[in-house]
C-alpha cells in the first residue's frame, strides 16, 4: 500500500510539471505566481508524504509541515489576483 501511494505521489508531481509546461508551450497558461505557487505546492506536499511514509521525517513535523503549507496557500488568496 505505501508504494502505490508514493507512487501516485510521484505521478502527481510529474503530472503537475507536464500540464504546466503543456500548458505554457501551448499558450494557454502563464507562468504567473498562481502557476509557480501551484508548482511548488505540487511539488512539496507529495515529497513530505513520501518523506513521511519512508520515515524520514516524523509525522509531528510532516503534520506541522502541512499545516504550515495550508494555511500559506489559504493566506495568499486574497493577496494576489
């Protein structure tokens, strides 16, 4: 079960950077800073999982890491726009 999920986690990663530059090669999305936040929240939050499922980071600092992602993401969205 902790491979499927680090796996899928590794898929959401290579998926978010794909459909980005997809996206940007393309012409229908910018790099904005909407683009570049969701690359590194795309980026970090699959790495602590997998960091976290693999024991190398204890789960009071993945839960503390997480948190501190989620409540960024939810302060700057009244910020930029």
């Amino acid at each position: 079960m902790r491979f499927a999920v680090e796996i899928i986690a590794v898929l959401i990663m290579v998926g978010a950077v794909g459909g980005i530059f997809y996206g940007v090669f393309k012409g229908t999305i910018s790099l904005s800073v909407r683009t570049i936040q969701f690359l590194s929240i795309s980026f970090v939050v699959p790495a602590i999982i997998i960091m976290s499922m693999e024991h190398v980071m204890s789960s009071d600092s993945s839960s503390a890491l997480i948190g501190i992602i989620v409540g960024y993401v939810l302060a700057g969205i009244t910020r930029s726009e």
